[in-house]
C-alpha cells in the first residue's frame, strides 16, 4: 500500500521560498498571482496493513515539523 | 571538567568547537552519532554547526532521531548542560529541548559574515563573562538561521529572560530578532553565530572567548 503526505507550512510563517516563486512568475509576466505557498510531497510505500495513525505518527516523531508545519495524508 | 563534542555526517565545526572546549579547561571527547552513550561523567555537551545528515527533510530532524541525541536529551533531562550552535541549535529544536524552529533565511540567501549579537542577559553559565546589554561581535554562517515561535512561546522566553543573545540588526528575519535561547533550567543553549569561530586572535575576533572561559570558571570542580 502506497501513502502520501503533504507537508506545507502553517498559515502566518513566513515562507520566503514561496514568495521568491511568487516574484518570478510575475516577473514571467503571470499576473494575479497573490500568494504561493511551498511545501513538499513524501510518498511512502508501506506494508500492507498499515494505518493511518502509524502514516500519523511518523509525521508527528519526524516527517514534519508541527511546530512550523502542517501536514495531511492520502492513503492509497 | 569533563565536555563532549558529537559527530554527526555533515558536522563541520566540532573539531572548532573543540578546541574553544580544550582551550577552557575541558578535557573532550568527540562522541559519534551512532554511539548510544555518553562518556561517562560528561559536564557539557556541544551539538556542533554543520549539515547533519546533509540537511535532509529539514535542518536537524534526521539527527535529532539519531541514537546519541536520545542521550543527550536524557543528560539535559537529568540537568546537565548542552549547547547547540548554528545546525546544533536546529537540533535541539528538533529533540524539542528548545522551543520554536529554524526557517530559511528571510532573504532567500546563505549569510557569511560577523554581525553584532546583544547580550540580552547575563544570568546564565554561557552568558556570564558578559554583560547585559553588551554588543559583540560574532560571526554567523547559515541558510536557515530564522527563528520562529509562536507569539505565546516569544512572550514566555522573553518573561523568564531567557533570551540569551539577539541581532543588533536581524539579517535573518529571526522574530523578535533572537540569536539564542536558553531552556528553562537556563542549561541548554541553542545559538546561530559561532562563538568557537570567535576565540582566538588568529580568527579575526575573541568576542567569543568569553562564553568558553566563563563555562571553564562555572563547571571547575569546587
């Protein structure tokens, strides 16, 4: 069984990767975009039998950082 | 007067580190990650600046799950002193023995360079050879030197005067412009800029003797 986590930092950190993408597409001309946001994909191939509380769990000991992080999890 | 350096792949200033130990007073032992202990009657250890484990997922996390800092966290549990600097101090956020965490620099860029660093208090044994409100002068060196916390946790250091340094002028986007912090037994401090990258002549700077010297003075059996 495969999942994917999702890692973006929270609303109110700043995200100075995000804004230097947001700089560029404007420079590229792209106008109207307000906000970007960058965070990463993690995907995992796991054991059959594994739960969504041990997908949990790993990103609550390691795979984010909750104290600047958010992170959400596709199981699939 | 016993100090441990640890080892981790990637580290880049233990041997510095080291040295500022050695030349305080302090016998050192340089302990690598994968060791499950500590020497025996270590005083303080010293989590050096580097790229642990090549920064990867974020700076510190891979090392702060590495099998020595679970002995590290147990000496800082049973009171002993650790001090964590530049990817050092991303470590101890990571093992949660500080509070807050280290984001990319606010400028997108690498900084090398001195900058001036304030005492914010001298009540500590790291900050006790200097005086409250003294600006020195120390060299950072760091991508991902900007301190977060929540504004809760900022208050709450700033009430128990636990901030041990702050920019005299922020090139990080660090909030509230802090440097370094100590836990809340003030025996744990984590730091940016390199004190060992400041203590001897030959660097350019001694502003960072002082913090060595004052450990050597505090930690000396009596």
């Amino acid at each position: 069984m495969k999942a994917r986590v999702h890692v973006m930092l929270k609303n109110g950190v700043l995200d100075p990767q995000g804004a230097a993408v947001r700089h560029a597409l404007g420079a590229l001309g792209f106008d109207g975009v307000e906000r970007v946001r960058q965070g990463k994909v993690i995907d995992l191939d796991l054991a059959e039998g594994t739960t969504e509380a041990q997908v949990r769990d790993m990103c609550e000991k390691l795979l984010a950082n909750t104290v600047i992080e958010s992170y959400s999890i596709e199981l699939g | 007067m016993k100090a441990a350096v640890i080892v981790f792949p990637g580290s880049n200033c233990d041997r510095d580190l080291a040295v500022a130990f050695r030349e305080a007073g302090f016998d050192v032992s340089m302990v690598w990650h994968k060791d499950t202990a500590l020497p025996q009657g270590v005083d303080i250890v010293g989590i050096p600046g580097g790229f642990s484990y090549g920064d990867y997922l974020r700076c510190g996390a891979i090392a702060a799950q590495s099998p020595i800092c679970r002995a590290v966290a147990d000496h800082a549990g049973r009171g002993g002193y650790a001090v964590g600097i530049c990817n050092g101090f991303q470590v101890l956020t990571e093992t949660g023995l500080l509070p807050g965490a280290l984001l990319r620099n606010a400028g997108l860029k690498y900084i090398c360079r001195t900058v001036g660093l304030r005492v914010e208090t001298a009540a500590s044994v790291y900050t006790e050879g200097y005086t409250a409100g003294q600006v020195i002068d120390i060299p950072i060196a760091h991508h991902d030197g900007n301190y977060f916390a929540d504004d809760e946790t900022v208050a709450a250091l700033r009430g128990e005067d636990r901030i041990a340094f702050s920019y005299a002028d922020n090139p990080n986007g660090s909030v509230g412009d802090i440097a370094g912090i100590l836990s809340a037994n003030r025996r744990v401090l984590g730091m940016m800029p390199h004190p060992e990258r400041a203590s001897d002549a030959r660097h350019g700077g001694t502003d960072g003797t002082a913090m060595f010297r004052a450990l050597g003075t505090a930690l000396a059996p009596a």
